[in-house]
C-alpha cells in the first residue's frame, strides 16, 4: 500500500486517479540518486484545494504498468481522456486488469494501434470459474482493498479486436476487459455519457487480489511529460484533437 508521506495514511488508487491523492516522481533514478517520490493523500494535497473538482491527473502506470492515463476535458460530470500503452506494457497479461463494468455509458475511439475488448456474461451453469471482489474505497470511507466475494462463473460472449480509427460503444451494464498485444503501442480515446447506475465495485479476476497494491501505479506527470506522448496521436490546435 502506499502511504502519505505527511500523515501515514493509507493513499487508495481511486483517490490518485481522481486527482485527489497525488504521487509524482520528485528524483529520477540516475548514477547518483535512486527513484525517489512524493505521496500526498487528499488532505495535504494542497494543490487540490485551489483546483475545480474535476480535475483529473496526468497518470503513468494508470491500472496496470506501462498504461498511462491523460485526461483532455471534463465537462458536466463527464470526463475525456486518452490512454496510451507503451511498447513496455503489461497489458498482453492476463487479468492485466480485472473485468468489471462501469457507472457510464461508453465511447472508444481507437487512435493508434489494436484494442482487445474481451466481453462477459455472468453463467452459473457454462462458464469459467473467477474470483469475484468487491473494491472496498477508501473515498467510500473503505479500507482500500480488494474484498473477497467468493466465486462467480463468467463466459466470453464476445472477443473484439479494433484497429486505429474505429470507435465502438460500451454500455455500463457490460462485464468487461481490454488488452493490447505484447510490444505493441496502442492508444485510445474515452469519452463518457451521463451516469447510468451508481458504482458497484465489482471486479472477477483469475488472480488472488486480497493482496493488491498500487505500488508503482498511479504516478503523477507533469503536462511536458503527458503531450510528448499526446503528440504522437494528437494534433493540437488550441485544445488537443484528433489529427486524422
């Protein structure tokens, strides 16, 4: 688990995600330094309180190494934002990110490379058994862990792959999962539609994850680090779009 540096409290990966929490590399690893950071949780996160709401981060290793998170626009609740896999992802692995579905309503545009979207349905009499969790927010006022729920059995219902310039929808009902083969760079655009359910936390993945950390995940960049790689797939003309 990570922790503040400040008070010692325990830093969940939603609270980095949404902004909330920070955690920016403030050393670089070098001939005579070692990788050093800074980790502040929403309370001593001073440069929070003078920013809106909505204010997403720039993230490397967002969910999984080697995938990182940059948010364009936030407007009416709903955000847009770019990932981008680096040919070091790990998002070829299995259960690289465990299947779940979402509170919105989806748009995926691919911008670069191949998408894997893997869908699934819950199936008690046909299907493959996974652990089923519950994640357990500390913004919910949770302990920041994964909680067991014990077994569900899920079939593929669906197996998708999307080339560079194709979009498809995703409803918030679905169970789901992306990959993006091994060496392979791959970006996306996400786009939200207004909230449709409120948040489950239901996850089903094939790994034990009652021990999962966000060491390593959820690294604030700066806005120079974050538009090196905007500008391999965007163009940008007063506000970054798309350059095809």
């Amino acid at each position: 688990m990570i922790k503040c540096d400040v008070c010692g409290k325990f830093v969940s990966y939603e609270s980095l995600e949404k902004g909330e929490a920070r955690r920016i590399m403030i050393t670089p690893d070098s001939a005579y330094s070692s990788e050093e950071y800074e980790t502040l949780c929403k309370n001593h996160n001073v440069k929070l309180i003078v920013e809106s709401v909505g204010n997403m981060k720039n993230l490397l290793n967002c969910h999984c190494v080697g995938v990182h998170s940059f948010p364009l626009e936030y407007e009416d609740g709903r955000y847009k934002r770019v990932f981008y896999a680096d040919k070091n992802h790990e998002l070829y692995k299995d259960s690289a990110i465990a299947i779940h579905s979402h509170h919105v309503d989806l748009k995926i545009t691919v911008l670069k490379g191949q998408l894997d979207n893997k869908v699934y349905a819950l199936d008690d009499q046909r299907g493959e058994e996974y652990n089923k969790y519950r994640w357990d927010s500390h913004i919910s006022g949770g302990c920041g862990k994964f909680i067991s729920l014990g077994k569900q059995n899920l079939s593929l219902t669906r197996y998708e792959s999307y080339d560079s310039g194709y979009s498809f929808f995703l409803r918030s009902d679905l169970l789901h999962t992306v990959f993006v083969p091994e060496n392979r760079v791959c970006s996306w655009l996400v786009e939200e539609f207004p909230a449709s359910k409120p948040y489950d936390g239901i996850n089903y993945s094939k790994v034990n994850l009652e021990n999962w950390t966000a060491e390593g995940l959820y690294i604030e960049c700066d806005d120079q680090t974050a538009n090196k790689y905007l500008s391999e797939i965007l163009v940008y003309d007063g506000k970054w779009k798309s350059n095809s």
